[in-house]
C-alpha cells in the first residue's frame, strides 16, 4: 500500500497512516445534533469524512466507519417540551432530512448510523466504569467528570487548565458543578423534561459519554481515526478522550483529523450566528447538489473556506468541464491507434492525484493533476492526434477520480426529483437522450426544421445542445 499521511491534531505533526490491524481502518466520526436541519458549514466536514474513507478503501483498506446522530440534548429537550412531543417525535423529521441530504450529495453510507438514544445502557455501564475506578462525583442527581483526577486532560487541544477561572464557562453543561472545569457524564431532569431510569438514577447522558460509549461498543476501546469540525477538539473532542481512556487506561485514537471551519464574510457559518444555508436553502435557489459538493471537496480539510455564491458558481463550471470532457471522450470517435504521449499523461496524473490525495488528502493538488489531463487531453482531440486506444486509459483515470470526488455523474436533477426537491421543471435523462436521438435522426433525413424544433423543445425545458465538429452532440442543463 502506498504511505498515505495525516496532520494528526493529538501530536501536531504530519505522520503516516498505520493501522491498528493492518489493511483496516476503524473511524469514528461525529455526526449532527439533529435539532435542526445540517448547514453546509456541517457538510463540509461531512464531504471531507466521505473523501477520507472513500480515498482510504482506493487504497485497498477495509473501511469501518462509524456516525453517530446525537438525538438528545438540551437543546433538543427544551425544544421538543416546546413543541409538546416526544424526544423521537421531534428528531425524526431532522434525521432522515439529514440522510436524504447524505443521498444528495453523494455521501456514502457508513457502516453504522447509532442513535444515541439507543445506547443508553452502553453509556450507563460506562458511568459505572468511571465512577468504580473513582472519576466521577454526583451532585444533586447529576454526575460529573473529575478533570482533576485524569492528569493527561488537555493533550489533544493544548489547553492550560490553570488558566481556567472559577464558575468560567468551559462545557455547554448548564449545571452547578465542584469545579467549572469539570463536565456533565449524567444529568438529572428538570421538571417536564423526558428522562431514562437507570441503575445511576433518572436523567439523560451529556453529550461527550455518547460519543465514547458507541465508538467503543462498535469500533474497540482503541480506534484509528477520529474525525470531526475543528470546533469539536474542545471540549467535546478533549473530554472524550478523558473519560474513555480513564476507563480503559488504553489510547482512545489514535489519529484525531479535524476539518477546518467554513467562513462566511471571514465568520464562522454556525446556527447561533444566524449566518448559515442549509443544503435545501441552495437547491431552492437553482444551485446543484454536485456544484457545492465539488467546492466542499475542492478546499483541503485542513484549510479555512469562505464560501460564496460566486465560488460556488465557479464550481459549478468546473464541474460543467469535467462532465462536458467525460462526455466527449465517450462520444467522439477517434482514429484507430495508439498514442503513447496520451497514455504516459494519464498515468503521470493519476500518480500525482494519488500522491496529492496521501498528503493529507491534499485535494486542491490532485484535482490540478485532473484538470491538467484533461487539458491535454482536450488539445490532443481538437488536433486530432487522440488514439482509439487512449479511450480507455483516459476514461479509467476519471473512473479513479469520480470514485473520490463524485461528481462526473449528471443526475443532479433527477436526484432532486426523485427526492421531491429543487426545481421541478425540466426532463428526466431519459427523455433528454431520446429527443436528442430523434433531432439526430432528423438531421440525417436533412429535415432541418424538424432538428430545430426539437432543439427549441429542449432549449424551452431547460436542455442546451452542443453540437461538435465530428458530428455528435453534447447537451447539459441551463
């Protein structure tokens, strides 16, 4: 296997990739807390965690990806006490619109999706644990985290606990604790909240002992990766690792990838800002599922990105040029023969896209490889120096691409309809080929009306015809 890196944010440092079990790479990454519809701030680590496992299982590795959907919190009881429901009344809408979401843009299913209202007993064993070995206090029906006892707190995100004041703010807990340092593992209910009975007592998990207690339920007290938005390294990231290896006395993970925030006006996109698109909000206004998907890859994890409309525009046409090439290299016909120059530039790309890809999944770099091939491989055509032969080196080297970034498909349309999003004028694929087939047929009877009003027919429903000097015809959406 090829050496693949990763910025590891537990040690600070670029370091290679070697598994717990060779050829296997067990993951865990944080999913959303479904109190309200996913942003693209939040897709953004999602696209990075789908291109990490998706390059990872490239390379040969078996991939075990786990994403947990936090659907308990307090924001998610006080909202659904609101709205006079059940907890699971109120997060069901949010996770399938979550995963209907995950289908837009190509995400891929990891290998389990917990609810972390499914795993109240993993998470009360795990209490259990802590506190037997002395972690743990409780204070008026909730239980705490002793940060004190755990010397190591501090190591992922490089904090310096004696700069933290008393009563500062360190957790989203919003109970009285002996130290503001410490963080909720249990909480006891409030009057009206919905609550489990457990051995501990009535109450709800905090938010940190979920995480732990269903990554090492299905993943093994030491994982490969964890992977989340930078936001999460502290505390949420941080006192996993307190509570999980306190309890094994083993490393919780080993390599911690955390992506960087996407910007808006040089902010962070986040829901208490009020600055933030959700992924429905963009299909509204026109743009493509493939279009954004393509920005949110294009950027490399470890790098801030400001999102625009402008720039999401410009993905759009970079996206138009991979599928306009993709199409004609199906399409054209080419003199039979070989051209070895067209052959050796395929597989000097691929090298350098792969290459890219294993430093840290560098995705700016490989997809400039791409694009530089399909330069070339653009000129070679309009020269005519383009080889039957080639065909299938090219097209397997976009094969290799779209297996990672996923966007050479143009279902985008039919992806929304059959969804019941977006724009719901405009013909199904199907029936585009078809009119497409018969203005052909046209053409070659010379009824050159008949060709021009099936054109316009297009042209009205949304379809632009390109017809190409060997005599084929390109079409894509408005």
């Amino acid at each position: 296997m090829r050496e693949i890196l990763f910025h590891n944010t537990l040690t600070s440092k670029t370091e290679p990739f070697v598994p717990l079990h060779a050829g296997e790479a067990r993951i865990y990454t944080c999913g959303p807390t479904v109190y309200n519809f996913a942003h693209i701030g939040n897709y953004r680590t999602f696209v990075f965690q789908d291109v990490l496992r998706r390059f990872l299982r490239s390379q040969g590795y078996r991939v075990n990806q786990v994403m947990n959907l936090t659907d308990v919190d307090d924001r998610i009881i006080e909202r659904a006490a609101a709205a006079h429901v059940s907890i699971r009344e109120f997060t069901d809408p949010y996770i399938q619109a979550f995963l209907q979401d995950r289908e837009i843009l190509h995400l891929e299913k990891p290998e389990r999706l917990p609810r972390a209202t499914g795993h109240i007993n993993e998470m009360v064993r795990l209490i259990e644990t802590l506190t037997a070995k002395g972690y743990t206090y409780e204070k008026d029906g909730s239980i705490y985290f002793r940060i004190a006892k755990f010397p190591r707190y501090g190591q992922l995100s490089k904090i310096d606990l004696s700069g933290i004041q008393a009563g500062a703010r360190v957790d989203v807990d919003r109970y009285d604790k002996a130290d503001a340092r410490d963080f909720a593992l249990w909480k006891a209910p409030k009057p009206g909240e919905e609550f489990w009975t457990t051995p501990i007592g009535k109450g709800r998990p905090g938010w940190h002992i979920e995480c732990s207690a269903m990554a090492m339920l299905y993943l093994g007290e030491t994982i490969d990766i964890h992977s989340g938005g930078i936001d999460l390294a502290f505390p949420h990231h941080e006192n996993e690792i307190a509570q999980s290896e306190a309890a094994t006395g083993k490393t919780f993970a080993r390599y911690w990838l955390h992506a960087e925030h996407l910007l808006v006006d040089s902010e962070k996109m986040s829901k208490s800002l009020g600055n933030f698109s959700t992924l429905r909000d963009l299909l509204k206004e026109g743009y493509k599922p493939s279009s954004l998907r393509f920005l949110l890859a294009s950027v490399p994890y470890g790098t801030q990105l400001n999102f625009t409309l402008e720039g999401l525009q410009q993905a759009a046409s970079s996206v138009e040029r991979l599928r306009t090439f993709a199409d004609r290299l199906a399409r054209a016909e080419f003199p039979a023969g070989t051209n070895p120059a067209i052959a050796q530039a395929a597989a000097n790309a691929m090298e350098k896209f792969e290459a890219a890809l294993a430093n840290d999944l560098n995705t700016a770099q490989a997809l400039a490889a791409v694009f530089d091939l399909l330069r070339e491989a653009n000129i070679a055509m309009d020269r005519g120096e383009f080889r039957q032969n080639e065909r299938a080196a090219v097209g397997d080297a976009f094969k290799k691409v779209d297996a990672i970034f996923a966007v050479l498909t143009n279902d985008d349309a039919e992806l929304m309809r059959t969804l019941g999003l977006g724009r719901p004028e405009g013909p199904a694929d199907a029936e585009i080929e078809a009119l497409v087939a018969k203005r052909q047929e046209a053409r070659k009877r010379r009824d050159f009306k008949e060709a021009d009003r099936i054109r316009k027919e297009l042209s009205d429903r949304g379809i632009i015809l390109e017809d190409t000097s060997d005599g084929g015809i390109r079409w894509k959406r408005k």
